[in-house]
C-alpha cells in the first residue's frame, strides 16, 4: 500500500501507526493512543527524538496530546490535539487530562504556587495556553483566577475559550519585538506561522500551523497582483515565509531579516525578499468573517 502522509499531520510510521490508518496505510502496528495534557510552560516537538534536532513546533501548557509511543528514554511520539501537528517530545511533560475553560490572552502570565503576587512563580505562561479555573479570590485588590492544580494566576490575564476578538491583528501587533524562533509558537519566541495562528485565533480562528499549509487551506484565495488593495488581516504568501497586512502599506511579520517580529513598508518587504531565496509573492489569502459563510 502506498504511503503518502505528511509526517508532521498524520500519526503514521513504517513501524507504528494510530488505529484510525488500519487499512489505509502499512505499519507495523497499530494503537489507539492514550490522551495527556501538556503540564510544562512549553514543550518542544521534534521529528525525531533527539534533543540536538531543531524542533518543528511547540505545544503549549494545558494543550491537549494523543501518545501513541512511549520510549525507556523518556521521549514520546504523538499529536498535538491543537492543529493535529505530529511529532516526538519529552514524556516528563505530560500530565492528566482536566478540561480547560480559559485561555491565557496577556502576552504572558506568571503562574503562583498561591493568589499572591509575592510568591516566587511557578511558570510563565504565554498568550493561547489553556487553563483550568476552579474558582476566584482577590489579594490586596487584585483578582486571582484559582486553577485545577491549586497555582493561581492574575485573572484579567485570561478570557473564556469562547472568547472572539473582532479585530485579531490586534494581537498580532502586540507581539511587536518578540524575538524570532525557528519553530516558536509562544509570546517569548515565534516564527512567521505561528504569529498568524496564535494571533488569529483570538478571532475565533483555528488554523494550521506551517506556512505551507497556511497557504493551501486558510481562507479563501484572492488576488495579489496589486499589493495596495490588500486589506488588513490579509495573508500574503512566499515559499516558506507568511506575513499579515496590516494596514497603511505596511507588512506584519516574524523574520529573519530583523530576527523579531516586525512592521516592514509593504512595497520595500516585497523587493527585498524577491531578492532573496524566497522569492516572489506565490500567493494572498483572506479570512471569512466569523459567523459569515
């Protein structure tokens, strides 16, 4: 039988494979996989169980992950519940699974041991993680969320899963500086897709992870021949590289020309990445307006 599964979408191997590919792909096995949540900050996958390896994404803390292998040196092989992205990280970061009821909209939060901003944080949380809140209490005039496993965090730092802000490059924009990270997908370090996931889905959107993907499957296409009649929120396309519109003729990125995230003058970003192997504008896209077929 043919295979042809893209390694980082379906949990598919020569020797190992989900129970949802019998009969559709050969493997040596097959298993139904059991469910954990990500219990660190953040969490590295890798196409392949090595730490020397640069990572494909990350799963951030309260993620959900399907593990279909667990290895004696403590790595694991699954998907992420997220974007359905597939890879191996370390098995010391899964926990059980509770369900999440809010997620972390600041940029990023300290985690307490108690409602007390005094106390030595447990973690850092960064914009898109989800949180389980058991309940509220205020500390000298400030309002802590209470979570499932006692820690608390400042409570207007969080929004219900439900949540949809209007204008989601917003968001994006705040993220203004954050330092380029191949692979990145958190408010300490992103790479150009995962600016337009995370930012996106404070719109209600859920998208794919990799430019590549991005690319094929978000929105609908529209045309790109006149970069001025873009509009704000559109995606613009190179082979490997996506940016937003924001508005004013100015492009919206995470680059490595800056190494950061980064407004660029449209027309200048435009020349200078034709000049460079990425090339010439393959493609724009634009996103329905949620609740509009």
């Amino acid at each position: 039988m043919a295979q042809n599964f893209d390694r980082r979408r379906h949990p598919v191997r020569p020797d190992l494979a989900a129970s949802d590919y019998e009969g559709l792909a050969d493997a040596g096995r097959f298993v139904e996989g059991e469910v954990f949540q990500v219990k660190a900050d953040r969490l590295a996958i890798r196409p392949e169980p090595r730490s020397d390896r640069p990572i494909d994404t990350e799963a951030l803390c309260g993620e959900w992950l399907t593990v279909y292998e667990q290895t004696p040196e403590g790595w694991a092989w699954g998907q992420l519940d997220t974007d359905g992205y597939v890879g191996w990280f370390s098995s010391d970061a899964l926990g059980t699974v509770a369900a999440a009821t809010h997620r972390v909209r600041a940029l990023r939060t300290y985690r307490y041991p108690a409602p007390d901003l005094k106390y030595p944080p447990l973690g850092l949380l960064s914009l898109g993680s989800l949180v389980t809140v058991t309940g509220e209490v205020e500390t000298r005039g400030l309002t802590y969320a209470l979570l499932g496993d006692g820690s608390a965090v400042v409570a207007n730092h969080l929004v219900p899963l439900d949540d949809r802000e209007e204008d989601w490059v917003c968001a994006a924009e705040e993220l203004l500086g954050t330092p380029y990270l191949w692979g990145g997908r958190s408010s300490l370090g992103l790479d150009c897709s995962a600016l337009v996931q995370l930012a996106a889905q404070t719109g209600g959107y859920d998208l794919p992870r990799d430019s590549d993907m991005l690319e094929a499957e978000a929105g609908e296409e529209i045309p790109h021949g006149d970069p001025a009649a873009l509009q704000r929120g559109d995606l613009l396309f190179w082979k490997g590289h996506v940016g937003i519109i924001a508005g004013s003729g100015r492009l919206l990125h995470a680059n490595g020309y800056t190494m950061t995230v980064a407004f660029e003058p449209l027309g200048e970003a435009i020349e200078r990445i034709a000049a460079t192997e990425w090339g010439e504008i393959t493609r724009a896209r634009r996103l329905p307006v949620p609740g509009k077929s």
